[in-house]
C-alpha cells in the first residue's frame, strides 16, 4: 500500500497494542519534504463529558483516582461511549451513573479533540439543565464523590490548576459562554 | 511486585510499544472492590501551548494538517518540550519555530491534562504579550499556516467546533478569563 494520509505518504500500517479501551498502530510514512518517518498513532474509544447546572447555578462534578495521572482530579461526568450508544445516550447514561442525576434539557456543547497528533478521540460534550437527583448507579469499581459549587467558583478552580482535565475545562468554559450569551 | 496507585493494587507493568514520543505499557491490577483487570496506559512527551496576543487584542494561532485527526486544525502554537529545555523555554521556542514570534512578556497560564485515565502528559499553557514579529523557523516537514483574529472571534470558532484541540481551547479560554480580570 502508499496511501496519501494529507500532506504524509503512508508506506505501512501495523497494529502495535490492543485492549478492549486503546489500540496502538505504528504507520512508516514519507514526510512532506520527502524523508522518511513513522508515527505511533493511539485509537481510544470516543467519550462524554456532561455538566449539569441547576436552577441556582451550582455545578455538579465529580473527584475521583484516574489511573493515568495518578491522582484524583475533579472532573464534570464523563466517559466512554459504548457501541450501541449516540453520544447524547452515553451523556445521559454517564451523568445517571456517576452523580445520580437526571436532567429534562440538554444542551450540545459540541466536540473536543483532547490530542490531535498522536491520539484520535473524539469527546462531545454536553450541558445538562432541569435536574432531577437521584441515587448513583457506579460500576463497581469506581469511587466517585460528588462535588457541588458555584459555576464562577469551577472557573476559578480551572484558573488556579486544580480543575485541569481537558475536556472538563472546555465543557466548563463553553457552558459559562453559553449562558452568558443568552 | 505489587504496588498499590490510589484505590488499585498493581500486579505488574509490562512495556508493549516504545517510539521517541510515546510509551505505552500495560498494567495488571486488582480494582478496589477485588475484581482483576487491566489498564494499557500511554506515556506522551510533556508539551506547551502558546498564544500570542498583541496589543490590538489579536490572536495569532496556526493551521496544519494533523496525523492523527487527519486534517487540518487551528490551534495556538504547540509542541512537545525536548529533554534540556524548561516548559518556558519550549514555549519560546515552539512561538518562534512556528509562527515567527518572540514576546516580551509571558505569563503562565497553568497546566492542562488533556485526558486522565489512559494518558498521562501534561501540557504547560502560556499567553505571551508584547510581541515582535520575525521570520518562522519551521522544521522542514512542517507546513504551518499562521491565522490571525481577534481574540473574541478565537472564543467564537470553539463554540461553532471550528477550534477542537483541546489545550488549545483551554489556554484561549484561560487567557480570556485572565485578560478579563485584569
């Protein structure tokens, strides 16, 4: 195969790593200016993340370990979307599992890229209003706690780095965008 | 070994895929609630994110094709930090490489994770001020358009998706919050 990949020639493709969440492929390319290279390019199923705001303003978000970073970090409801899912179900099904919450309007906040040049995953992202509380429905291996505040008082937290999830932080940004300019 | 990382207990760490970017190893771990399982967790190079404001309230970001996403992007001035350099001196560099920059004042924006559970990098936001403009100083196999807007009309592009990537939508979002509070 040689296949034209935008300005990148694509001489092979090989599947490095697999598991039911990532996949891992090296592709050897030929650069623009003609030199050859390669790059290792992670597939991560496609993901969610929801913020619900009620009536008041308060926020709801989440804090718990993520396995990557090591830590726990404060983060709007997400996750990935399941194959018989459209996004606005996983969002749905996400923001019931992880908070407890169910919500009458939702709004379409869009899409993020979280990488572009080594990863592919696409996350969209949701507004959540009219809630309803409910009781959490986790898997059973996470530990979630719930974390309620002001939405001023999350963009606070993303200016002082203790909100830093990507997706979290667009989907704060973009939420408080969207309610100013109505 | 066994090794507990927050809530999970790890059984093992195994290397599978290993390139000059990226590092990506599985891990054999027991949940918190006993059941055994896997995580594959990708180690990505630390980057910057960079945007340029000048004293008009112009915005200069760029547009390249991006391997992964596999089409062009408009984001702020990007890249991974090499070994020797501090998170400033990588700004200063990647500012310049791509988009012909050098800035009189910077200011640290923060830090972003762009995911948290299956990737661990951290990319390092700045906005830099008090600009001069010079000559780009691209590596050969990049071709790099600058784009030039207002700040305002960079916030507008992420709500309409025309801006995905997401470090980029957070250092635009937090240097508008910043020059805001100001």
């Amino acid at each position: 195969m040689e296949k034209q990949h935008g300005p990148w020639a694509v001489k092979s493709r090989e599947l490095k790593y697999k598991n039911p969440w990532i996949e891992v492929r090296e592709d050897k390319v030929t650069a623009p200016d003609g030199t050859p290279g390669l790059f290792g390019i992670i597939k991560i199923k496609d993901g969610v993340s929801v913020l619900a705001i009620d009536d008041e303003n308060y926020a709801y978000l989440t804090k718990e370990f993520h396995y990557a970073i090591g830590r726990d970090s404060i983060e709007v409801a997400s996750g990935g979307i399941e194959s018989d899912e459209t996004p606005l179900e996983a969002a749905k099904r996400e923001l019931k599992e992880e908070l407890g919450i169910e919500a009458q309007e939702w709004v379409d906040l869009g899409v993020t890229d979280p990488l572009t040049t080594f990863v592919e995953k696409n996350t969209f992202l949701f507004l959540a209003r009219k809630l309803k509380f409910g009781v959490a429905k986790k898997d059973s291996h996470e530990i979630i706690a719930p974390v309620k505040m002001k939405l001023d008082a999350a963009i606070e937290m993303i200016m002082k780095d203790e909100i830093t999830h990507g997706a979290s932080c667009v989907t704060i940004f973009k939420a408080k965008q969207y309610l100013d300019s109505r």
